[in-house]
C-alpha cells in the first residue's frame, strides 16, 4: 500500500501490533527468527575465540603460511600502554608469529567499531597484512559480552583470529 508520505522502499507492517514501543524484545513471530534471550558467558566465548584461532591457524598451516599477527591494547587515556603491548608480544614470541603492527587506542572502554587503531587493524587484516590480532584480555576488545561476541563475528568473517594472554575466564 503506497502513501503519498511513505517512501516506495518501504513496506508498512502487516499487522499493527508487530511495532513494539517498550524496552522488552518483540516476541517470535513468522517473520521474525527468535532472539536469543541468553548471553554467551565467558567460556563459550572462550571457546568460540579458540575454535577460531584454530581454524584460522589450521588454515595458514596448509596454505604454508606463517601467522602475521598485530598486536593490540586499550588503554585509559595518559596511560602508559607499554606494559600491556609486552604481554601481547610475548605471545606472539612464545607462538613464533611475525608482529606486522603494534598499536592502541587511548580512548577508554567503547565500542571497537568507533576505535581509530582497531579499524586500522581490521583493514589490514583486509588487506591481508596480518592474519589475527593479538590482545593481553577481552577487555582490550570491550568488557561487554555482547560486543565482544559481535566483535569475534566480525573477525570470524573476515577469515581473522583474537589470540590472548589471558582467557575470558581469568578476567
């Protein structure tokens, strides 16, 4: 049904009552997968994190490929990100990676996504100059289960791996 106030692209809805205008989740619907209701907690994000390291090393392993990785760390602003950049390499050292970038975000806890050394990460993991970045804990990557595991996707997708110092479980 066209309006003259309705763009052509959109479709109103069926039904009147799919528009939710409170804070819980719309309910199953037809049209509408179900939402999961329960977060991941830290050790099946862990293990999610570990099967995508494996996968992605597997893979380097058969194309013959050694792991380029960057070395990643949050940290509060006039924080000294030293400390936690060494814990990052020592992993790619006690693994035998190659560090192509060693960077930080001074920003404090926010989303990944708006964090200007993480996107240079993820676009040279586009470009192919690492393979995974390599972090001390999850909470260089967000404290928030819900961004962490969305931020595990992307790099799931992007054929990429988060290697880190510490597991979910020990934060």
């Amino acid at each position: 049904m066209k309006t003259p106030f309705a763009p052509a692209g959109l479709r109103l809805p069926t039904r009147l009552d799919a528009w939710t205008t409170n804070s819980r989740p719309p309910a199953h619907t037809r049209e509408a997968p179900p939402q999961r209701l329960v977060r991941p907690g830290a050790a099946e994000l862990r293990a999610r994190r570990e099967a995508d390291l494996h996968r992605a090393l597997a893979r380097l392993a058969n194309a013959g490929t050694a792991a380029r990785v960057g070395c990643y760390s949050l940290v509060e602003p006039r924080q000294d990100p030293a400390d936690r950049l060494a814990k990052a390499q020592a992993v790619v050292h006690r693994r035998r990676w190659t560090t192509s970038v060693t960077t930080f975000d001074s920003t404090g806890a926010g989303d990944p996504a708006l964090r200007r050394q993480m996107a240079r990460l993820f676009a040279a993991l586009d470009a192919g100059e690492i393979h995974g970045i390599v972090a001390v804990s999850q909470v260089d990557i967000s404290p928030f289960h819900d961004i962490y595991e969305h931020t595990l996707a992307v790099l799931r997708a992007r054929s990429g791996f988060l290697a880190l110092a510490r597991s979910e479980t020990s934060i």
